[in-house]
C-alpha cells in the first residue's frame, strides 16, 4: 500500500482527491494538510511513501515545504500538482528536490500512475509545464545549454528521449536493446555532459531543447 499525504490549502481540492483514492486498492491517504507545516509536523511523527504538494498555500509553500523535507526525509517522494507551469514556478520546484510535476488538470487514473511510478523512483514531469520553459529560455544561456546537448552521443541521446518519457531503467534497457549496466552508465554520461544532478533535470532538460 502507498501512503500518501496531500497538501492543498483548497478542501474541496483535497476532499476530491481523497474521494478518488479511495477507489484504488494501492493507493491510501494518510493525511490532509492546508499548508506546508501542517505536512511536517505530521512526518516527524508518521510515515508516508510520497506527498502530492499543492504550491501556492499559506504559511508555508509548496517549494519551501519541498526543500524543508528533503532534508529532513529524503527518502520521501514528492509530486508537485498546480496549476502553475511557467519556469519561474518549474524551476524552483525541481531545485527544491520534487520528484515529479503535474498539472492539476490531469486525469485522476494518471495521477495515480503518477504516484506509483514515482514511488518506484521514477521522475514524471507534465509535457505542458516543461515545454513552457522554452518560451522562457533565451540568449547565451540557451546557446550555451544547447551546446552541452551536441555534446552527447546518438545512443546518449536516445537513453534521454527514454528518460524523457519516464522510462526506468529496466525499460530503456528492453527498447534499447542494452543491459542496465550501459544504461547506468549512460545516465552517468549524461548528468555530467548537460550538468545536472538527476533524471529530472535531465528530463527537464531535454525536453526544452530535443527537436
């Protein structure tokens, strides 16, 4: 059973969710909080797998909450789900640690997939919020990134299209015809060629600049 504990200062937005969860056998809401210190204060003292983080609360945000918990749980998983995918919202998020970036918009069945694939240490990051970066994305900064992506090689770039669609390892392994070994050491490649430090910002990353 997945714990998980939502965070948005909307009830009727929670009480929705809670009403859709109860649905799925593998999915259990644990708790309901109105802002970011209400979800902490709950972990210091309860488990939970994954957090589904509202942005916009009071007292405490979504990103604040976001970068408080990674280090005081940073085995916990986090899915920001907002209405919000302009960069200056996107960008703080996955620098504060979150797993994954939905829109609110999504269908209910997906967010629960969602869930579970984050919770198996995968990286989801909605189309929408990360094709707004581009728009966003200008000048040298954007050359020189986009120079740091030619750097890869062609089988580089086909395990980021994989990584892109939120693909494990084992996955790409299979549609690429490699063993997980060379798709590790691919990612390796990868993070270190585009500087970044994980699936997410390289999704992120690839996403914005890929053709």
């Amino acid at each position: 059973m997945i714990k998980i504990v939502i965070a948005d200062d909307h009830q009727v937005v929670r009480k929705g969710l809670v009403f859709f969860f109860q649905t799925q056998d593998d999915i259990e809401v644990v708790y309901e909080a109105a802002n970011g210190k209400e979800i902490i204060h709950y972990l210091e003292d309860h488990p939970a797998d994954v957090v589904l983080m509202d942005i916009q609360m009071p007292l405490m945000d979504g990103i604040e909450a976001t970068t408080q918990l990674r280090k005081q749980f940073p085995a916990i998983k986090i899915v920001m789900l907002t209405s919000f995918s302009d960069y200056d919202t996107v960008i703080p998020a996955i620098q504060a640690g979150a797993n994954g970036y939905q829109m609110k918009d999504i269908e209910p069945d997906q967010l629960a997939d969602v869930i579970r694939r984050v919770h198996k240490d995968e990286t989801m990051i909605d189309a929408k919020a990360a094709t707004q970066l581009m728009t966003h994305v200008t000048g040298d900064h954007q050359r020189e990134e986009e120079k740091r992506l030619q750097d890869l090689t062609r089988r580089e770039k086909d395990v980021l299209k994989e990584i892109m669609k939120g693909c494990s390892n084992k996955e790409i392994a299979d549609h690429l015809f490699i063993t997980e070994k060379t798709v590790k050491t691919h990612l390796s490649n990868i993070f270190s060629k585009l500087e970044v430090h994980d699936r997410t910002q390289a999704a992120l990353f690839g996403v914005k600049y890929m053709k």
